[in-house]
C-alpha cells in the first residue's frame, strides 16, 4: 500500500470516527447511546459486508445445477467478472467527481469565510461533510470491488484446466445445457404448472435432437458447423529470433 493509499485510507475511518454530523441533530438520551456505541459502529463500518464473499460466489452463484460442467462455471465467471469490472470503472468516475466537488466546496468556504457569510459558511461545511462520507463509502464500495474481482480470478484460474475452450463461449453450451436442462425436469412435479414443464423440457428435448457426439450443434437444417480454424503464431525466422 502507498503513503497516498494509506492516508486516504486512515481519513476514511476518521470520517467514519466522527460523530459530531450525527450528535448535533440527536437528543440527550440519543446522542449518550451513540456515544456509547461508537467503538462498535466503526468496527462494524470497517467489516460489513458489501458484495459476495468467496463462499456465495463459490456455493450460491456457481452451483451445480445452474452451472453443472467447468466450462458453465468458467464463462459465468467471465461474466461475473466483467459486470463488476464495468460497475468499478463507473464508481471511478463517481470518486473522480465526489473530488471535484470537494475542491470546488474548499474554494466556496474560503469565500464565504472573506465575506463574513457565516450562514453560507454552515451550509457549506454541511456539503463537506456529507461529501467527506460520500467518498469514505464510494471507496469502501470500491475496495470490495477489487476484491470481488480478484477473487473471480482465482476461481476462473482454478477451473480453466485445459478441457474446454476458454475463448468461445458458445462452444461449450450444448453440453452444459443438456446437464442443466436435465436438472430442471428432475426437479419437476406432479405439481409443476404447465408452463414450467415446457420451459424445461421443451430446451432439453431440442438440445438432445440437436447436439453431435462432439458437443456442437447441427443447424435447423440439418448440417453441423465446422469447427472455426485457429490462426496459427507467425513462425520467426532465425534472424529475426537474433534481432529480437
């Protein structure tokens, strides 16, 4: 962690620590309970939990009859990933203008400070303050984002073993939606409604008809697609391997 990491990170927990936003608008009785409470509502802030901790993303999210076969758990991985991915880089542009505003409120007071405005004055460090706990909480949120997504990588790491294509997604989802598929009409009753029984196995009978030996699937026509040809690594010759 970096000097700038870590004083950003203790001005955090001081904006956590300081109670007076929330002391000067509670009662006697209100402001001694929270007074009293304050050691275990910072703890408390610097250990919730935000996002999915490794067990639901393990247990809940790639459960085996939603995502049956490594290949389903590697690609809803991918896509795990990704959407948390897009959602950091939209906080980042958030974080960049909660400092924006902060900078612009520093210039406001300072101002109304030369004027001897001090209504203007209140209201403004009222913006701070509320601005100051608005980005302790966008970097938490941040922080567990970071690590959602390196633990997504851990996990597409532990499954890419060798066994399916990890570039193709729809390559393997024939087989994948046949275990699927299959799990969902198990799972069916006497007391299932109609609409759920076709849901389940009117997929499962098409991809049965559909699928090849090999896991593809045969066009509505009747024909099997070829499988895409990878493009082979330009070979370097011997003076190139030199100049390199």
């Amino acid at each position: 962690m970096s000097d700038m990491q870590r004083d950003e990170k203790n001005t955090d927990i001081a904006v956590a620590e300081d109670l007076k936003p929330i002391l000067s608008v509670l009662g006697e009785e209100d402001s001694k309970a929270i007074a009293v409470l304050r050691d275990e509502l910072v703890d408390n802030w610097k250990k919730k939990q935000i996002f999915r901790t490794e067990t639901e993303m393990r247990i809940s999210v790639l459960n085996d009859a939603k995502h049956p076969t490594d290949a389903s758990k590697y690609w809803q991985s991918v896509r795990e990933m990704g959407a948390m991915f897009d959602a950091l880089m939209g906080l980042s542009f958030d974080l960049r203008r909660n400092n924006l505003n902060h900078e612009k409120l520093q210039r406001k007071i300072v101002k109304a400070q030369e004027k001897g405005d001090d209504l203007k004055e209140r209201e403004l460090q009222i913006d701070i303050d509320q601005n100051l706990w608005e980005r302790a909480n966008m970097r938490s949120t941040a922080h567990d984002r970071v690590r959602e997504l390196r633990t997504w990588s851990k996990i597409k790491d532990e499954l890419d073993n060798g066994t399916f294509d990890n570039q193709n997604v729809d390559a393997h989802q024939a087989v994948s939606y046949t275990h699927t598929l299959a799990n969902r009409v198990k799972s069916l009753s006497e007391h299932s409604q109609p609409a759920e029984i076709v849901n389940a196995a009117g997929p499962l009978q098409t991809v049965q008809r559909l699928m090849t030996d090999d896991g593809r699937l045969k066009q509505f026509d009747g024909k099997v697609p070829e499988l895409p040809v990878k493009e082979k690594e330009p070979q370097l010759t011997d003076g190139e391997e030199k100049n390199g």
